[in-house]
C-alpha cells in the first residue's frame, strides 16, 4: 500500500507562515519521490498538491470551489481559464446501473474538485488491479476545478422509447432546440443524454477529470463528443479584467455577475414557481460550437470589425462612449450590430448568463483554423432566453458573415449537491 493513506498531513512552514498541508513523505510512496520533487520543481508548496488523502486541506487553501450548495458550481461561481466540455450517450438499459454510475460519478466529482485522487489512488493498494484514478494530476493544484453535470432530453426519451421510466418528468423547459437559419450543425457534435462540462485553470486537471469520469462510465456511458476551450470569453467577476475572443474583442463585458443573487434568481436559477420540482435551483445550459471565419475576419477592416459589434476593438466601449463599462446607446449603433441586437433593451430584458470558451481544433483540411466560440450559456428558462435571442441573432446579427453555428447542445442542470448523501440527478430518480 502506499503510504500515501498512512501519513496524511503535516505543518508546513512558508515564509513565516504555517500552512497544514500533506507531508512530502505522504507523496513518497511507491515512485512518489519523483512526484514530490517534480511539483516541488514546478514551484507550488507541498501545501497545495493532490494527494490521495481525504484529510489533505486543499479546499482550506483558497484553491478549491466548494462542491456542495445549493447551485451546482461553475455556473456563477468566478470563470476558469480552461474548459473539457463532454457529452455522453447512455449505452445501458437498466435505470439502476444509470443511478449507480451517477452515484459513482458524484463521489469521484467531489474528490477531484477537492483535489484528491479518485478512489483509492492513482497508486491504489493491489498492483495487480489497474488504479482507481489515472494519475496525471498528482501533484497539480486543485485549480478552482468545478464539475457542472446535466441531463439532455434523450435520457426522458429516445426513439420513442421511455427508456428509464423518466418520460413524465422531463422539464417542458428542456425543449428540443429549433432549427435557426444558418445553422450548419453536425450531428457528431451535438446532443447527448449527459453532459459534465470541466472548468479548471489548469487543462491538464480539468481532462484528467472528464477522463476519469468517462473511465467510471465504461459500460453504462461513452462519450459522445466533448470540446476543449483555451480562453474564457465570458466573466462573472465585473472587477476582474474582461478576455478577448479570438476575433480581439473583449468578451463578457456585459454578462450576470455572478454575487448578483438578484438578478441570478431572476435569469439563471430555476424558481419554486416555474417547475418541476426536482429542477428547482438549477438551471438549463445552451451550448453552441461557433465556428469563425477567422480568415475573411482577419482581412476585414477595423472600422467594419467594430461596426459588426458595436463597441471599439481597443477599450471595448460602446459607439459613442470612452470606457468599456459605459451605457450603451444602442441608436448610435448600426442596426445589425451584435450588442444592439442582443442587449436586453432590444429583448423584452431577456439575460442569459454567457460562460463561454474559445477553442481551435486544428486546421480543416482547406488550409483554414477550425476556431472559434464554444458557446455556454445559462438560463432560467431557454423559451424566454436563448431561444428568442438567437432566432434575432441568427436573422439579423452583422457577425452572422464571419461565424457558422456547427454543433448544438441543450441540458436540464439540476440543483447543487447539498452534502456527502447527496447525488447529481438524485431528485429527478426520487
Ligand atoms: C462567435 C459568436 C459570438 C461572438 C464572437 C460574440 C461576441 C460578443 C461581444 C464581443 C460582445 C460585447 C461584449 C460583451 O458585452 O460581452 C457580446 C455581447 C453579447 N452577446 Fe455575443 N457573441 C457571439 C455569439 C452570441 C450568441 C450566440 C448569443 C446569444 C444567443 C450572444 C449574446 C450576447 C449578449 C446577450 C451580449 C450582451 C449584450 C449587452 O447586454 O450589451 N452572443 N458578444
């Protein structure tokens, strides 16, 4: 066995400063000396690393998001750096082994967003057994990972058949979304029954999670597709210094902030009154691959870039005012300008929280990046969210000649986990 499980943690003193951490000698088990010296290399204190332990206090260090509460983390809690979206189709039959895998899935979600290994390790304690976790995130930082888990419409129904006995307790919310014009969507990247969308600041902790989970699933859920995104272009944090997308514009200037109870129980969370019950405190996520047409962008002139948007690329002002954070007048913009079109004056106040990802995935065999926007949003309700929005945007929106949507996606998040008890999708099962 390793001795990771024996010695848990110890005093650890930086700069003056004493930090309760996992000992060195708890990361020196079978090769773990390596392991110990490469993180102590990569410059964190030992404090900070994952180890198998479920005493280690990296949820103490400020450098993980609390798994339980009401609301599933990584919809308003601060956007990470990175994003492993996946999708997956459920491949068994039998409700009870869906139940276990979810039941299977929560505990593993809240050891990793924690910090810790899945299970009993990546080294585990019989060598003639593969281990529990895969092992490339010893001794990275928990990261801020978050798991955020969802249910599509296939798992109510599919082919006609109710396969889990769930048919009658689909949201009407969790619409199949309508075909909107220029849609180019393939159906490789599209749809699934389960959705984990993985936000960390550190790629390699959100893939190693989304691949443990998928490694859970073997037999019961495959992966279906799943998305890699580079750079947030979304904030919940209004103070923190707004991202760019891949076209140079700043990204989220205008998004729900995230400590906005207000406005989150208004746009984001689902209430006691819109139903069904077992949907209360979640949300439904919309998300979108939009390709852009980097190329013909990029010979495009300034003048027209901005046009298209309606704000400066430099400050990322509106038309007509200095400072990003100036109220838009949307009059002083062209008709078909994105922030004209979608700014919730011209909506009846519709808001969705965006919480997007730029991603590139090669080039397309015709010498073109395949770049663009994994688009993420978050609403209360998609009829009186993403829906009317993107039916305007789709007809009218100036950026419509440099983007293509290519892969579409609609899930049912439920509620957060409320304690160790607790299990993602336990209330809609109850
Ligand atoms: C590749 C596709 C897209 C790009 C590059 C893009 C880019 C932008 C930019 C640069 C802004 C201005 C800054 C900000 O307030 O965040 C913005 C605002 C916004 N976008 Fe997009 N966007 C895209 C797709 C979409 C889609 C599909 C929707 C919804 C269906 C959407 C909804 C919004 C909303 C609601 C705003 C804020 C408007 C306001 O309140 O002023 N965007 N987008």
């Amino acid at each position: 066995m390793s001795e990771t499980t024996t010695e848990q943690t110890e005093n650890t003193q930086t700069a003056g400063k004493t930090t309760a951490g996992p000992s060195r000698r708890a990361l020196l088990g079978w090769g773990g000396a390596g392991l110990a010296l490469g993180a102590a290399a990569a410059g964190g204190t030992a404090a900070a690393l994952r180890t198998g332990s479920d005493a280690s206090p990296a949820a103490s260090l400020g450098d993980a998001v609390p798994f339980y509460g009401a609301h599933q983390a990584g919809i308003a809690t601060a956007v990470q750096d990175r994003l492993h979206f996946a999708a997956f189709d459920v491949t068994t039959t039998d409700r009870a082994a869906l139940i276990k895998l979810l039941q299977e899935w929560t505990a593993a979600a809240a050891r990793m967003t924690a910090g810790h290994e899945v299970g009993t390790g990546a080294i585990g304690d019989n060598a003639e057994l593969p281990p529990d976790d895969t092992g490339e995130a010893l001794g990275l930082k928990p990261s801020r990972l978050t798991l955020t888990f969802g249910v599509g419409p296939g798992l109510f129904e599919k082919d006609g058949k109710d396969r889990f006995g769930l048919k009658a307790r689909r949201p009407q919310a969790l619409i199949d979304l309508p075909a909107f014009p220029k849609d180019n969507l393939d159906a490789a990247r599209s749809g699934g029954d389960l959705c984990v969308q993985a936000c960390a600041d550190d790629p390699q902790v959100a893939v190693h999670a989304i691949r443990n989970l998928a490694r859970i699933a073997m037999g019961r859920a495959a992966i279906r597709w799943s998305q890699l995104g580079f750079g947030k272009t979304s904030s919940t944090t209004p103070d923190a210094q707004t991202p760019r997308n891949m076209m140079g514009f700043k990204d989220g200037t205008r998004n729900i902030d995230g400590s906005d109870t207000a406005a989150l129980d208004k746009h984001v969370w689902v209430g006691e009154k819109d139903g069904p019950a077992w949907m209360v405190g979640g949300s439904y996520l919309v998300a979108r691959r939009i390709r852009m047409h980097i190329e013909t962008w990029d010979r495009t002139s300034l003048t027209e870039q901005e046009d298209v948007f309606g704000r400066d690329k430099a400050e990322g002002a509106p038309v007509g005012k200095r400072k990003e954070r100036d109220e838009p007048n949307l009059k002083a913009m062209k008709p078909d300008a994105h922030v004209r079109l979608a700014h919730p004056d011209s909506n009846n106040g519709i808001r969705i929280l965006r919480r997007g990802y730029s991603f590139t995935d090669g080039t397309d065999g015709l010498g073109r990046l395949d770049a663009g926007l994994f688009f993420i949003a978050y609403q209360r309700d998609v009829r009186d969210g993403f829906v009317p929005l993107q039916t305007k945007l789709a007809r009218e929106d100036a950026l419509n000649e440099y983007i293509q949507h290519v892969g579409s996606a609609i899930f049912a998040v439920p509620p957060g986990v409320r304690d160790a008890g607790d299990w993602w999708g336990k209330s809609l099962f109850a």
